[in-house]
C-alpha cells in the first residue's frame, strides 16, 4: 500500500458555485490527523471562496461513511500532550465547519462511526442512505465522545446523544437517525446522489448573501466551541493512554 493511500485521499470538484469534497481512507474513511487537517484547511478555504455558495461533503466508496479516528494513529500516541493534539484534528474541524461562511451537505452512503457521527452533525443538511446506521462506540475503548458531543447533541439532543453513547456496542439504525434529527432526508441508496444533487443545485441558486446570514443564524449560541472543544480533547488524550484503551484498541484492531 502506497504512503499516499496510507494517508487518505481528499479531492474537490466544482460545479458552478457548488464545491465538492470528498474524502477516502483504506481503513472505513477513518481519519488520520495530517486527512483531518487536509479536510480542515480545505472548509476554511472554500469558506473564502466567493464562487462558491454551496459545500457537499461525501466519503469515498460504497460502504463506510467514516469510521472515526485512526486506531493505528491512536496506539501510537504516547503522552498527554500527543494526545490532546491528536483530538485537536477533530475540534479544528468542527470549528471550521460551523465557521464556514457556506452552507455544508452532507452525503452518508454507509455506517458512521465515533468522529464519523461528529462530522455529520456538524453538516446544515444530510442525506442518508437506509444502510446508513451509526454508532458511538468511545466508551468500549474507555475513552468518550467527548469532542464531539456538542455537535451530537446539538443536532439530536442530550438523551439521544446519552443514549448512543452509553450503548457503545449497539448500531443506531438509519430510521432513528433520521427521527432524532440527525439526518434531514432518508432515501433509497440508488437515487442518494440523484437527490443530493438536486437539492444542492436548488439550494445554490437561492441568495449567496441570504445563505451566509442564516448560516450565522443557524451556529448561534456554539461560540463557545473555540475554547470548549479543546478542553475535551484534553480529557480525552489523557484516558487514550490508560491501560483499558490501549488493550481495546488492540483487540478492536484483530
């Protein structure tokens, strides 16, 4: 396997004013920190970008959406501070998502993992394929949501979010995804892109300054996301070096 395929994939396409993203990885769509910090530095570009008034953001392949964090990344942390830089990926990420001055759709194909299910929360709108069942599965490895739970709960609410997240080994299906929010529309995984398309087409040709404002409008009261998400990458580096992590992720890894 080549560096680069080891490293992920992240491409962007445009059409008219509408961007998009799509990210790949060999292992699920899972996230390494130098694929998380492409896809970070490419919404704060495109944020800049005044041709575009529309963001899609997809994962490569017919399967996975995201698997989360990389396990290999994880097992190679080796102190607090390692570890707080590492879970930074995904704060910066969220931050620049909500930041982001265009609206984002996301595209779910498949299954959602951990980060997986903070990236689509962080979404304004999100399409999903029936196979798109999802998962926070942190506490297994005795670590926790902890960096993504703002976005989680924003998007479906704490007892959700408490309710997936306390049943780590249990698969949320699509259905109640979609009743709790956490997707918009539910469809067939034959016409996803069909539907994906037309919307985003629709959504682009409204008002460019129109959408900005209600991007701030709908991101109203996360502020405090600059400091917060931090602090939980905190917490969450310091237990990713406990005994009970590292022996889970071993075992998740066979």
């Amino acid at each position: 396997m080549s560096l680069e395929n080891l490293n992920g994939s992240l491409e962007t396409s445009f059409q008219n004013t509408i961007a998009t993203v799509q990210f790949g990885h060999p292992a699920s769509n899972s996230f390494p920190r130098q694929l998380l910090d492409k896809l970070t530095a490419e919404i704060n570009s495109l944020s800049r970008n005044e041709t575009v008034s529309v963001i899609v953001l997809k994962s490569e392949g017919a399967k996975a959406f995201c698997s989360g964090a990389s396990f290999d990344e994880l097992l190679q942390v080796e102190n607090e501070e390692e570890g707080k830089e590492f879970f930074s990926g995904f704060a910066h990420l969220l931050n620049a998502m909500r930041n982001c001055s265009k609206l984002i759709i996301g595209r779910v194909q498949g299954k959602a993992v951990g980060g997986g299910v903070g990236i689509i929360s962080a979404c304004d709108y999100v399409f999903a394929a029936k196979e798109s069942d999802v998962k926070l599965s942190e506490l297994a490895i005795g670590i926790g949501p902890f960096v993504i739970e703002p976005a989680v709960s924003r998007k479906i609410g704490k007892t959700a979010m408490t309710e997936m997240t306390l049943a780590p080994h249990q698969w949320k299906s699509a259905e109640w995804a979609f009743q709790k929010g956490l997707f918009s529309v539910l469809c067939e995984l034959s016409v996803l892109d069909a539907e994906v398309e037309s919307y985003a087409q629709k959504l682009s040709s409204y008002n460019p300054e129109a959408l900005h404002e209600m991007k701030k409008i709908i991101w109203e009261g996360t502020e405090t996301w600059e400091s917060l998400l931090f602090e939980r990458a905190a917490i969450t580096g310091k237990l990713v070096l406990s005994d009970f992590t590292r022996t889970a992720l071993l075992q998740f890894k066979k």
